[in-house]
C-alpha cells in the first residue's frame, strides 16, 4: 500500500532538536551479531530495534548506510539480535566502538547456524536475513525468526543518553 499525502512547506527544527527529541524515547538496547565469511565475528550495539509480525515472526533494525559493517550485514543470511539485560551496558559500550576484537573476553555460545548468542542477554533471536530497505540514510533489516530464547530480568535501556534499566517483577 502506498498512500500518497501532502507535505509540509518546511521544517521548525533541525537534526539536533530533532536527535534531542527522539532521545526522549526510551528504548532497550540490542547488540546485533553475525559470523563474517573469515570465520570471525562482528557485533553492533543497536536501539532500533521491533517486532513486525508474530506470523511471521518477523523483527526489524536499522543500521546507517556509512556504516563500514553494511556489507557485512547485508550480505549474511543470518544474524543474532542480543536484547541486552540490565548489567550489559559494558557490552552496549564496547560493541559501539570500533575496537580490534570486541569479543574477546565476553562470554557466548553459538546458534545453530554458528551466529554468536551473548551470554546474560535478557533474550535473543536467530534471524534469516529476510530483506533490507534503505529509508533516508539507513537501511532498515527484516529478520524472520528461526530461533529465540529468554531468560526474565531486568533489561538494560537507553534514555537521554544515559543507560537505565527496567524493573522486573
């Protein structure tokens, strides 16, 4: 469906009210990871992530176009979505960054198709790469869910550019 409206003349904003805005969004935090060609691993931290469809069960992401790991991600048939738990945020940290080996020293198992499942995550997902399609300066990743798995507790989130946590109960 493509539904076609008028657009407004102009913008009362610029990127960084509208950044400042968004911030106000509270969201949980995900790293998203994947097994390059090499046999080496590669991980994001990402907050746009959500669920599309139960069926399918279908998840999106996005991910910027300059980022240096789309080719990567583009071209993988598979990845994992780490939902990051309230004590994680030292994993949000260090996959944000751009660092030799993010993960050495962190503790995780492999899924079926060999993608890396981080260890304390609140849940995760093992996603076939179902398609991509670039919006503005991002592409946003639909993932069809072959596998997923939970552990209930407290999840780390980001708001105001600060970590937080969820309550569990």
């Amino acid at each position: 469906m493509n539904i076609s409206s008028p657009r407004a003349e102009g913008r009362d904003f610029d990127s960084t009210q509208f950044r400042q805005a968004l911030s106000q969004f509270a969201t949980g935090v995900t790293v998203i990871t994947t097994r390059q060609a090499d046999g080496s691993f590669r991980g994001l931290t990402a907050s746009s992530f959500n669920s599309v469809s139960l069926e399918p069960p279908l998840v999106l992401w996005s991910l910027s176009e300059a980022a240096n790991s789309m080719p990567i991600f583009s071209g993988n048939s598979h990845y994992v979505i780490n939902v990051l738990g309230a004590d994680q945020a030292h994993l949000a940290q260090r996959f944000s960054r751009r660092t030799e080996d993010p993960f050495a020293g962190v503790d995780y198992a492999l899924s079926r198709t060999g993608q890396p499942i981080l260890q304390g995550a609140s849940a995760w997902f093992e996603c076939h790469n179902r398609s991509r399609y670039p919006e503005g300066d991002h592409v946003i990743f639909v993932g069809e869910v072959e596998d997923c798995a939970y552990t209930p507790q407290a999840s780390l989130i980001f708001h105001a550019g600060q970590f937080g946590s969820t309550q569990t109960r």
